[in-house]
C-alpha cells in the first residue's frame, strides 16, 4: 500500500477563477466596446474598449473584484468632477474604472500639465471648474493638482459634460445619479 505524502485534505488547491459574463458589446468612439457584469458579485466593467476575441469573450474574463490577484495593480478609478460654484456643490461627471495606480497617477499628471495657465479656472471668480479625482475602493486618494478648464473636460468626456451644461442640475439631486464609465483611450496616455 502506498502512503500518501499529504493528506488529501491538506493538497493545496488553487481558487477557482471566477469570471465575468458579456453584458453588451457593440461600438464606442474609434473601437468596438464590450461591457462585463459578474455574476457573482455583480461588479460591472462598464464600457471598456474590446481588445479579446470573441472565444475569450464568451468564456468570459476574470471578475477584478472577485480575483483581484488576477487584476494586479488595476484597482483604482479616475472621478472627472465638476465644482459648480453657482450651485454650491459638486456633481462626479465621468469615471474610469480599473486602472493601475501608477498608470492612473500619470494620466492625471499629464491633464494636469495640458492646462493652460490663462485657462485654468480661477477658484474665486469662475461659476464652475473641473476636478480629477484619483479613487481606490470608495477612497479618495488624490487630485490632480489643476483645476481644469471647459475645453479640457470637454475633451475627455465630452458627452457626460455637455449633458451637465445644458441641464446644470442641483448636486443634490443627481447625487445618487450614477456615473457613467469611460474607456480608459479617452484619457491622454501617461
Ligand atoms: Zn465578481
């Protein structure tokens, strides 16, 4: 009779990976898009830009919540915010989710330093100004270090902040309003 080295209790077994389903796909700006829903803990990828085939796409991709080793690093949301000074509150316009931090930090830094001096919104004087917040799991990190002006915002996140101009809603009641993901290519690159 053999003698078994370990009990087979005792085999360490690897987790097994838990994976996210296809919840929409189709096209967003210059790329095809795909969206993720986890079907056991419900994080949702919103859009992201596809770069899979489709036999990965329907084997689906591994959730980051779920397995977050899988995801190395990719734990951070960049928030564009808007201060409205008229309104006395401030409205999170836009998201990207799921970025590395480095990554993150860098892209915030180069926002930050495409802002022209004359252009960057005075605090004291100007009725609204643009924030990049940097956000990991419900946290505020960090903040780009410029406020940025219409054109700027405009940029990155073109729909969401023209729809904010033409309603200028009060803060208060678009708070639980939720806040559309973007693909991270709408973001310079770091
Ligand atoms: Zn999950």
């Amino acid at each position: 009779m053999v003698e078994m080295l370990f009990a087979k209790a005792d085999l360490p077994r690897r987790p097994p990976v838990r994976r996210m389903r296809v919840a929409d796909a189709g096209h967003i700006p210059g790329t095809k898009g795909i969206r993720f829903v986890c079907p056991h803990c419900g994080h949702d990828t919103g859009w992201i830009a596809d770069e899979w085939t489709i036999t990965e796409n329907r084997r689906g991709q591994p959730c980051p919540a779920c397995n977050p080793q899988k995801w190395k690093g990719t734990d951070v949301d960049i928030i564009l915010t808007v201060a409205d000074h008229e309104k006395n509150g401030f409205v999170a316009l836009a998201r990207w989710p799921g970025l590395a931090e480095a990554e993150a930090r860098q892209m915030i830094e180069s926002m930050d330093a495409q802002v022209i001096s004359d252009a960057e919104p005075d605090n004291a004087t100007a009725a609204f100004a643009f924030i990049l917040d940097l956000w990991d799991r419900g946290d505020l990190v960090d903040s780009g270090k410029r406020l940025l002006p219409l054109q700027d915002a405009m940029r990155i996140a073109q729909e969401p902040v023209s729809r904010w101009l033409s309603e200028r809603p009060e803060p208060d009641d678009v708070l639980h309003r939720a806040v559309p993901a973007l693909p991270r290519f709408s973001l310079p690159v770091a």
